[in-house]
C-alpha cells in the first residue's frame, strides 16, 4: 500500500501533497506563497499532523541535500520557518525536534552558505518566546558548532567574516533561549563556557575598533548580553575563560585589549555582583606573583580600571583585601628588584624598568581605588597605609629580611607617593579628622629622613590635607612679589574646630618645619614646598595667634641661617632668607599693621638692591645667583625683631605681640618622634642621658643656705640666665646624640649607668643601716633585703 501510494500522487496524505505543491518546477522562483497558505492554514486546522508535516519537510531538505540542489533547500527552510512562527506556542514542540535536526544537517555540511542558513534559521527560532516547557531539548552541538564558526579561517575575507559573525549571532541565540529556561542545558556550566568566552573573545580582539556590522561589534553586543544575564553564582565560570585566554595569548601586556574586556565586563555585570571580579582579578595577581613584571603590571591596570568601576556601585567586602594584596606585590616588586630575578631559583632575570613600571601601576591602583571611596573611608585608607609604611624602631619593615635598608626605603617612597595620590583629592572641612593625631605623628616623623625625596613627600602630602580650599596652586610660587588681592585667595574665619587643632598640633607642625630647614640636602623643591606650606597655614588657619608664632618661626630661621654652628651650604642660607622674605610679605598683606608692611618692604627693598642672592627670585631657580665669597648679611638685610614688635604693639595684635620677646626654641619630648631617624632606643637614651646629667651636677649632700632679701632678688635677676643655661644644655645633649657614633653613645651611657648604680647602693645602704646600740657595741650588720635568697614556697 506505501509503495502504491509512492506511485499514485492523488493516493498521498494530503499534508504530504500540501508540502510537495510548495516546491516550485524551477528553484529560482522561490517559495511558491499561494500553496505555502495552504499548508499553514492546514497545519493550524489540524495542529495533531504538525509533526508529520515537520517530518516530512526534513525528509524533503534531507534529500534535496543529498543531490546538491541547493535551491530547493533554501526553499524548505523558509518552509519550516514560516511554520514555526505562525504556530502556537502550545504544539510548536512537534516543529522543534524536526528543526533543530535540520539544523544540523546543515551545520555539518561542507558549504559556507548553508552554514548561514542555519544559522539564521535559528536565531529566528531563538527570538521565539515558548511557554510550554520541553524535557528532551540538547543544545551542545550548537553551542560547539557555533564557536567553532567563531574561529573560522576561510581564505576569502568576505566569507570568514560572514560565517564569523554568523557563529556569533548563533551563540547569542543559544544564550537567549537557554539562559533563562532551568529546564535547558546549563549554559553557564565550565565545559560551555570555555568554548564560548574565548570564541567572542577571538573576534573581539581582531578588530579593536568594532566598526559597523564587523564581527567585534556583534561580539561586543553578545559578551554584554552574556554578562548581563549572569546570575550571583555564575559570575566566577564566566570569568575565568577570560583570565585562562589573557594568559594563553599573553595579552596582559599593552593594557589596551586586557583593559577593555574587564570594561565591557565591569559595565555590564549587575553592580551587585561587580565585587565578585575584583576578587577573581585579586587571585589571578597572587597566582601569577613569579610572571614578568609586564604581565603583572598589566594585572595591575586592569585592576585599577576595575576597581573605579566597581567602587561606585557596590564597594562589597574588597577594600581592605585590595589593599593588602597590592601591598604585598610592593614587597614582592622590591625583592625582585634588589635581586635582579623573578623567581627563587635565580634563572628568570627582570629588570628595574619593568619593576618600575609596575610599581607604578600598583601605585596608580591604590590611589584610584581609594579616591573613588566615600570621605570617612578615605581617611581610614589613609591611616592604614600609614600603619604599613616601615618606619625604623616604629613600625615593622613591610620588606623582606633580604630587601635591608634599601628595601624599606624603597617601599617608604612608594607608599608615600600612593598617600600622596590620596590626599590630593581628600576634601574634608574639619582638620582634626584629616590631620589625627595617630595619622600626624607617624607622617611628621618622616620630615626628619635622610632621604630627601621621602622629605618632599610629606611635604606634599602635608600642604594636600591643609589645603581646604584649594589655594596651595596660587601660592605655589616663592616670590616677594605676590599680590593677595590679585591671587583671589579664598579665606575663611576659623571654626572652633581649626582653633582646636591649631591648639593641638600648630606648634608641632612650625617645629617640623624648622627642623626641616636644616637639613643639608634640602633642595630647591624642598624650599619651594616649605614656603607653600607656610603659606597655605597662614590662610587656612588666619588668626593673631597664628600669624604672631609664623612670624616667631621665621625669626628662628632667620638666625637659624645666620648660626655658624650649623653646617648648611651658602644655598642652603640663602634659600631659608629667601623664603623668610617670602613667607613675612604675604603675611604683612594678609591683616597685620602698615608698619610691619613697611618694614617688610624696606628690608626687601634692601636686598634687591645690594643683596639679590637673599630673595626667591635669585636664588630658587634654575640657575642660582650665589656671592662669590663669603656670604655676609649685614643688618640692613635684616628683619628685626623690635621693630616687628612695636609695629605689632599698637594694633590688634597687642595682646600676642609680647611674644616676639621670648626666641622661638622647638622643644623636644617624649612623644616627639624627632630623634627616631636611626632607631627608637634614642629617645629613651636621651631621656636617660639628661636625668643622669642632672644627678651627676647635683650636691651630695643639702646645704643649708641663709636666705636674704639680696638672694630672692638676685635669683629673680638670673632667672633668665639659668633657663637659658638650661635650653643651650639641652641643644647640646641633642646634637651630641644626633651627630656621636653609636659606639661613643653606648660607652657614654653605660658610665653614666654605672655611677647610677654605685648612688643607688649608697642608699640602700643608708636604708637598712641599723641604729647605733644603746651600751656603744654596733650590732652584727645584717642582710640587706634585696640580697635575701627566699625558698620557692616563699616566692608568689
């Protein structure tokens, strides 16, 4: 009956006949439309034949496929194409199996242009919404297919680009009808997605500019789509394929591919879930800590771009780890650099270019990842880098044993300079909270370096957190010649909190600046910054009490360049008159009275004339103009300190202008960290060195002294004399525990112990003397008490 009915057409099933009456004579003419409406009208009449008519289509494609008649094939998918969409949702399942078969026939077929086909075929399939659900539906070999067709590598450039942009369109496809239906194959599974993540990324790369219809813009808008659709738990398998890609190719070098992938990634995740990549791009940098330092840097960047991203939607739990794991490639870098290897073997070499520009990427990442965080937690960053940067005796060196000296110095610089990037866009109205205590004294402490670029470091980062309203750029530069009217300084009068901190940290800050001066290496920058700072606390800080004590430190340093027992260059005297000069013409602008302007001026006007080499202008620039000679300063050059005082005596400044009487001395303490350069013991040992200097000048024994009218009136007479007797003592124990060798401090120390020692047991023996016995027989002496040797039962 089946071969009879093959013979006789008028004996067929008519869904048979329906479908053959849609092939025309000549393949050319396409789809006959008038029988096609016939057939789909039928297939809705009768929905149960659906899947014979599927069936039959695909047996028709499958054979016109066989015999190579290309057209009458096209002609069949359009077919099967028109069926599906003009079913109902209901019974397109008896379509689906016959379909997706013909797809692969397709898709297995050596010609490019059916490969097409199918590939449009489905993505038209793809954009149809189903509501009933299907059990039995296996999209692997799509998924296969198409990512192979990503890598296509066809001589013709017009084909490869076609059946590459069809394989991407493809696997947006599966995405879109897999993704969001939990009965479908996992897409998001590894094996899925280490064929697909590379394949869009191959194209991605090939055409960085993505123009119009090219394979990397459909590439782009697929990624994005991809990412878009990931949920919390799928996030890490679509991100590691890239890592694995950027390694397998060696792209973290260039910074431009690298970049722009985890930007498309960044910008399309959900912000919720952004958190989960930098912790992914954390562990990637750990696990490539021993690759060339190109490849890490190039981690880095990507970092740092990710990070500003992340941090302005969700911050999540990484602040802290972000910081911790660059600071660790810090250590690393440094190691690495001292040592000339990557590696502890000693076979991979590097070298310092490429060490440094890492450091430099890890420096930009602290940076930019901390300025995008809000204004409390910048300052927590602030403290915890501070509490990283190795300070000798303070904190424990971030370096390894093997980095020494040079290590941490370098590590110093470097956190420093991230600091620096921090606070330069550090806002905050309240000083106290930009400028702690325990955030101030560590920072302060390092204007006292050696190393001068560590100097100018903290000068920087001082003049940044100071500068509230962003003057430091008008008063950047040094001259005697500044108009206040014409920089439009923004000034403000002082808070309750300014004035706090100005009681609590002013004088601090003027004894560092002092110091600061006297360093030997101190350059034309270093200058520079000190007279900014100078200059920025004169503004922010703008009272009586603070321009009288800026006008107390310039004195200082006025005598302070005049000293003959400090060792400092003629440009080192000359650059402190200059900015004295400096710093005492903006503040005779600022408020004060037209007699202390006109001394300023006079005494500027002076130096112009017969003394150029005093002044800013001469000496803080390119090429120094420094006196041939001897520098000699008369007094004509001079600012001197009782005329500033009577111009300051008759105005609103009366009251602090006594002041200017008493020279200004830093005091040194305790809790200054001044003489902690070399190491902590020192501050203990100067302690130790003025109490035993006092009980050495001491008598041994009291003297009882008549008192007189003559002796209260001559002890309040040389009451001036003693306390200077007492400041010139202090200098010198300072400077001598500054500039003596180790060796002599040591040795100096232990005699004064010793002799500590031998008074101590001269009264303990006074203690326990006995008493004289009344018959004049002196009693047996017995044992002292911290000479008795008690049983253990006796000890608690």
């Amino acid at each position: 009956m089946y071969g009879l009915c093959g013979c006789c057409w008028a004996l067929r099933p008519r869904y048979k006949r329906l479908v053959d009456n849609i092939f025309p004579e000549n393949p050319e003419d396409g789809l006959v439309k008038a029988n096609m409406e016939k057939l789909t009208f039928f297939a809705l009449s009768a929905p149960e034949k659906l899947d014979r008519i599927a069936a039959y289509l695909s047996e028709r494609l499958t054979r016109e496929l066989n015999r190579h008649r290309y057209g009458y094939v096209c002609i069949a998918m359009e077919a099967l194409e028109q069926l599906l969409l003009a079913c109902h949702c209901q019974s397109i399942n008896l379509l689906v199996e016959s379909f997706l078969s013909t797809l692969r026939l397709l898709l297995e077929a050596d010609k490019p242009h059916l490969h097409i086909l199918a590939t449009n075929s489905f993505v038209k399939f793809a954009n149809i919404e189903e509501d009933t659900p299907s059990y039995h539906r296996s999209y692997d070999f799509f998924v296969s297919r198409f990512s192979e067709m990503c890598h296509s590598e066809e001589e013709d450039p017009n084909t490869k680009t076609k059946i590459r942009v069809s394989g991407i369109r493809g696997l947006q496809g599966v995405v879109r009808k897999t993704v969001d239906d939990e009965l479908q194959v996992n897409i998001w599974e590894p094996r899925h997605m280490e064929q697909i993540v590379p394949a869009l990324l191959v194209n991605l790369e090939a055409d960085t500019h993505g123009s119009s219809g090219s394979p990397a813009e459909q590439t782009e808008g697929c990624f994005r789509e991809l990412l878009g659709r990931a949920a919390y738990g799928h996030i890490n398998n679509a991100i590691r394929p890239v890592l694995k890609h950027l390694d397998r190719f060696s792209l973290w070098e260039g910074r431009g591919f690298a970049v722009r992938c985890f930007q498309i990634i960044m910008f399309s995740i959900q912000s919720q879930h952004s958190h989960l990549v930098i912790q992914q791009l954390l562990g990637h940098l750990d696990a490539n800590s021993r690759s060339p330092a190109s490849v890490r840097a190039g981690i880095v960047e990507v970092l740092a771009e990710a990070a500003v991203i992340e941090a302005t939607g969700s911050v999540g739990p990484t602040v802290l780890e972000v910081f911790n794991t660059l600071l660790r490639q810090l250590r690393q870098s440094v190691d690495y650099q001292l040592t000339g290897f990557y590696d502890n073997a000693g076979r991979r070499k590097t070298t310092s270019k490429e060490e440094k520009r890492l450091q430099d990427a890890v420096i930009k990442t602290i940076g930019s990842f901390a300025n995008t965080l809000p204004v409390y937690q910048r300052s927590e960053v602030m403290l915890f880098i501070m509490g990283k940067i190795p300070v000798p005796g303070i904190y424990p060196a971030l370096g390894s044993p093997n980095a020494g000296f040079e290590g941490s110095r370098m590590i110093q610089v470097m956190l420093l300079k991230s600091l620096l990037q921090v606070s330069e866009r550090y806002e905050s109205s309240n000083l106290l909270t930009a400028l702690p205590s325990a955030f101030l004294e560590p920072l302060l402490s390092f204007t006292l370096m050696e190393d001068p670029e560590i100097r100018l470091l903290v000068l920087s980062i001082l003049i940044s957190l100071i500068d509230r309203r962003h003057n430091a750029a008008r008063l950047a530069t040094v001259s005697v010649t500044l108009d206040v009217t014409a920089l439009e300084l923004k000034e403000d009068r002082c808070s309750r909190q300014d004035n706090l901190f100005t009681r609590k940290h002013a004088q601090r800050l003027y004894r560092h600046v002092y110091l600061a001066c006297k360093e030997e290496s101190s350059g034309r920058s270093h200058y520079q910054a000190l007279f900014t700072l100078a200059a920025v606390l004169t503004v922010e800080l703008v009272n009586e009490e603070v321009l009288v004590d800026l006008v107390r430190l310039v004195l200082a340093l006025q005598e302070l360049a005049l000293s003959s027992k400090e060792s400092l260059s003629a440009f080192n005297r000359c650059s402190v008159h200059a900015i004295c000069a400096a710093v005492l013409q903006l503040l005779s602008q600022l408020s004060p009275p037209t007699a202390l302007r006109q001394h300023v001026t006079q005494v500027v006007e002076s130096r112009q004339k017969e003394a150029p080499h005093l002044l800013p202008e001469h000496v803080l620039c390119d090429e120094p103009r420094l006196p041939d000679g001897e520098l000699k300063v008369t007094e004509d050059f001079l600012f001197i300190q009782s005329k500033m005082c009577e111009a300051l005596a008759g105005s609103s400044y009366s009251a602090h202008s006594e002041r200017l009487n008493t020279p200004y001395t830093p005091q040194l303490t305790d809790d200054d960290r001044l003489s902690r350069r070399k190491s902590i013991v020192d501050a203990v040992s100067l302690q130790m060195y003025v109490d035993l200097q006092g009980s050495s000048d001491a008598p041994q024994k009291p003297q009882a002294e008549h008192i007189t009218f003559e002796t209260l009136k001559n002890a309040i007479e040389d009451r001036g004399m003693v306390e200077e007797e007492e400041r010139r003592k202090r200098m010198q124990v300072v400077e001598k525990f500054q500039t003596a060798s180790f060796e002599e401090i040591a040795a100096h120390c232990g005699a004064r112990t010793s002799l500590l020692q031998s008074k101590l047991d001269q009264v303990f023996d006074l203690i326990i003397r006995p008493p004289p016995s009344p018959s004049g027989q002196s009693r047996p002496r017995s044992t002292p008490l911290h000479e008795m040797k008690f049983p253990d039962l006796c000890v608690y």
